[in-house]
C-alpha cells in the first residue's frame, strides 16, 4: 500500500464525496529520522516536545538532526506518567514564542495528542516522531485530551508530518507493539458496526474507505507472529496500518472506521478507572479484549435465532440510577448527551424487527471472537487477564452502559433493547 498515493485524496468517490487528507508528508522505514532536516526545511523556529523516555530513546537524536533551528526542547520529566491535561497543555504552550513556526513532538500517544491539540489552538503545523507503533491516532485529526478529569476527544487537526523509523518503533516496549496491534483488530469490530449503522439509521458508508480499512486490517493480522518478535517488515507494516487507519478517518470525516462499540467500552474501562481510581490497561489491549466482547454480544444476539416477541422495555428511572453508579460526577454529562440524542426514543425496536434478517446477515460477517481470541494469543495478549483484571460485573456494566458515553449507534444499543432485561 502506498500511503503517499492515499495522501493525494480521492475524488468523484462512490459514495459521492471528494476524500481528502491535509498530511503532507508520511515517512515509515528504517532510517528515515535522517529526513527531518529535509522535511522542515521551510521552519525556522521548531519547539520539540517529548517525554523523559522519549527524549532518550530517540528526541536528543531530533534535537540534535534540528540543532540550527531548535528553539526549545521542553522535555516532560515528572514523576508519573505524562497526562494529556490542563498542566501539560499550559507546559508546552509556555514554550511558544512570537516566532515559533513548528512544533515536533517526538513520542506516541499523549505526546501526539498533547502536540496536535497546542498546535491546533496556536495555529500552527505540528510533525510527530513516532516512538512506538501503539495507537492508530498519528494521522487522525482528534485530540484525546483529559480536561476536568474527563476524556474527551477534541477535533484538531493532523499532523503535517508523521514521521515512523523503524529502528526506533521496534525496540518500543513490547506492551506498546501488542497495543498498536489491538487497535488495529478492533476495526472488525467498529467496521461491522458502521455496516449495521448503515442499515440501521441510514448512516453514511463509504465502501471504499471501508475495505480499505477492512483490507488493511486483514494485512496486519497475519503479522502476529512478526509483531511479537518485533521483526522490522511487521512493525512497519503495522506503522503503516496505524497511519492508514488514519487516514481513512481523515477521508470520512469522523472516527467512524476506526471505532465503534470495541472503542467504547475501552473509554468506559478508562473514565470509570480515572473516576473510580481502578486504574485501566493501555488504550490498545483494551480495545482488543472489548473487541472481544463485543464479538461475543454479536455471536449472543445471532444464536437468538429469530427476533423475541418481547423485548426490553426502556425504564427511565433505573437507567439513570444504573449511569449515577457507573459515572458517579460525571454522570450528568453523560444523561444530558442521551437526552440530547433521544435514541431511547427512536422506535429502534420497530426497525429492528423490520430489518431482523439483514441485521443477523451482517452481524455474522465479522470474525468469530474464538477467530480473534487465537490471534490476539499469539501476540501474548490473552482474554482471560481482561476478565481477572476488570471482574465480569464491571465488563457487564460497561457492555449496557458504555455507548451512553458516545453519540455513535453500535452493536451495544441492539445488544442492550434485546438484553437489557436479563440483568
Ligand atoms: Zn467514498
Ligand atoms: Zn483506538
């Protein structure tokens, strides 16, 4: 896959859109760190950012390629691990200058966040140095902050440069590996999601982007035994899914692609850990295991053969109690959200007896969860530890209650009209 090509756009798409992505430049090799004089040749006044390890693992070698034109190197060196909060923000904006035309932040994924969104508010171009091959958020325009101990993912911009040696991603802690590995095979997840949208609520679908996400993901899944070697042709080609996942989000305007229901309870593990002081696994790992999960909703919701006569009968009542114990302060934000999005209203139970056949069709297009279980073991990352970790109370909690974070239609609010009763 050349990525350079995607970066070009499409026009005249099938589904009528012109596809475009504003990343100018995408290099992922071994080596290709030496490029970044040539790259930023027209920037004058560059702050790099980058974390304690990540100025050692590879931003004193960016400094350093940068030398004539660095204007500051703010290195985050506190005690814990960098938070992409209001302390971090004011941190690195504090280096700006009149003259700064560049930041480069050299890292994965809060220093790419935390750059893309100081950039994007200062109005500036912004390249990130990728570290390790962990998330699918390089080339996305979505800035995943935590203002107000909350997690919200804030639209910014993308970078002009993503920028992935290989030599550098594939010494990255091997958790990180098996992290980026995780986002990726939770796009069957999210895409079967975009396909039931579709059928569902009429959502827009590009098929193009779809398979080549679809396509990009299958690539990547034959690579398990590489990634947990950290053979260089696997992690690059995982960079390169990372970075392509990216840009089709670009291409469709949204996340939609690239997240679905796999996402959402990984962000409900994450804000009930924060908000409950549970603490919660890399962004990745949890989007593999809920992948999982929700493979396994899928595969319960198929086996019920034929649509029940009856089915779940929204109580408003018990719904918000149900959000005040799993969100605790956070959860008015989440009740004003569902208000404003009314889908417990929208007669979904009609539309699903209606479409009750094709939904079961599609439903049964993604992998089996026995399928990803045996890849997602290959790369040493096992179901059972998710269940050990979390307690099956929290997973059942976050399988009903995890899509009323989001404004997004997944396989969790058929799951939920169906089975919702049952708990
Ligand atoms: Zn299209
Ligand atoms: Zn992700």
């Amino acid at each position: 896959m050349d990525i350079n090509e995607l970066l070009k756009g499409r026009k005249n798409c099938g589904c009528k859109k012109d596809h475009k992505c504003e990343i100018e430049h995408v290099r992922i090799g071994s080596g290709v760190i030496n490029e970044l004089p040539q790259l930023s040749r027209k920037y004058k006044n560059i702050l790099i950012a980058a974390d304690n390890n990540t100025y050692r693992v590879c931003g004193s070698r960016v400094a350093k390629l940068l030398e004539d034109k660095t204007e500051c190197v703010k290195v985050f060196d506190g005690p814990g691990l960098l938070i992409p909060n209001e302390d971090a923000i004011a941190g690195l904006s504090a280096c700006l200058t009149q003259k700064t035309d560049l930041i480069v932040g050299v890292g994965s994924g809060v220093i790419n966040d935390l750059c893309k969104y100081v950039s994007y508010k200062n109005n500036l171009p912004y390249f990130i140095v990728a570290t390790a091959p962990s998330m699918d958020g390089f080339a996305s325009s979505g800035a995943a902050m935590i203002t107000n101990n909350m997690k919200t993912t804030f639209s910014a911009h993308v970078p002009a440069a993503v920028i992935g040696d290989v030599d550098v991603l594939k010494e990255a802690p091997i958790e990180m590996i098996r992290s980026g590995f995780g986002d990726i095979i939770g796009k069957y997840s999210a895409l079967c999601d975009w396909k039931l949208s579709e059928l569902v609520n009429g959502e827009y679908m590009c098929k193009y982007v779809y398979d080549l996400t679809y396509s990009t993901v299958e690539r990547t899944k034959q690579l398990a035994d590489g990634i947990e070697k950290r053979d260089a042709q696997a992690i690059k080609t995982l960079m390169e899914a990372l970075v392509i996942v990216g840009i089709a989000m670009a291409y469709v305007g949204n996340s939609r692609p690239a997240s679905g229901s796999e996402h959402h309870l990984s962000h409900y593990f994450e804000i009930t850990g924060i908000i409950k002081n549970r603490g919660y696994l890399l962004h990745g790992i949890d989007v593999a295991y809920s992948a999982v999960q929700t493979q396994k909703l899928r595969q319960k919701i198929i086996a019920l053969g034929t649509m029940p006569d009856k089915t779940y009968v929204f109580d408003r009542a018990k719904w918000e109690e149900h959000i005040r114990k799993s969100y605790g302060f956070a959860a008015d934000g989440v009740i004003e959200l569902q208000d404003k999005l009314g889908l417990y209203n929208a007669g979904l139970e009609k539309i699903y007896r209606e479409k009750w056949d094709k939904i079961i069709e599609i439903l049964k297009q993604a992998p089996s969860a026995e399928n990803l279980c045996g890849v997602l073991d290959t790369v040493g990352i096992n179901y059972a530890d998710f269940e050990k970790f979390y307690g099956r109370d929290v997973i059942d909690d976050a399988v009903l209650y995890a899509k009323d974070l989001k404004d997004r239609y997944t396989v969790l609010w058929l799951y939920f009209t169906l089975f919702a009763d049952s708990k």
